[in-house]
C-alpha cells in the first residue's frame, strides 16, 4: 500500500475519541479548495461549531450578519 494511503497513529486511540490528522507536506489543497468542499448551509454550520468554543457573543455576532 502507497504510504500516502496509509495512517499512522503515534498514541493510543480510544474509540470515539477525536483523531487530530497532519497531513503535513502530503495535503495538496490550499484553504479555498478545501472550503469549496462544502455546499449550502454545511460551512455556515462548521464555521458555528468552531465558534461555540469563544464567547457566545461572538456566535451571535456571526448568525447576526449571516443573516445579512
């Protein structure tokens, strides 16, 4: 198997616990290409479940000029 199919673990994994990827020099999508992944309202909610871990001020700043 190409080592760019595989994962490598360096610590135990729990099921269900969360796995943080570096891709490292091997990701060849730049931020806008990543983002043009995601359709409709699908970045809207990724953006709101990163911003649920600040201040919920800022959450209500972002829904508030979403909807324009």
């Amino acid at each position: 198997m190409p080592a760019d199919e595989c994962v490598v673990f360096t610590k135990d994994v729990a099921a269900g616990e969360a796995v943080e990827l570096d891709y490292g020099d091997g990701y060849m999508l730049s931020r806008e290409e990543q983002l043009v992944q995601f359709r409709g309202d699908e970045l809207e909610r990724l953006i709101e479940g990163v911003l649920r871990g600040f201040d919920a001020r800022v959450l209500a700043a972002f829904r508030a000029y979403m909807r324009g």
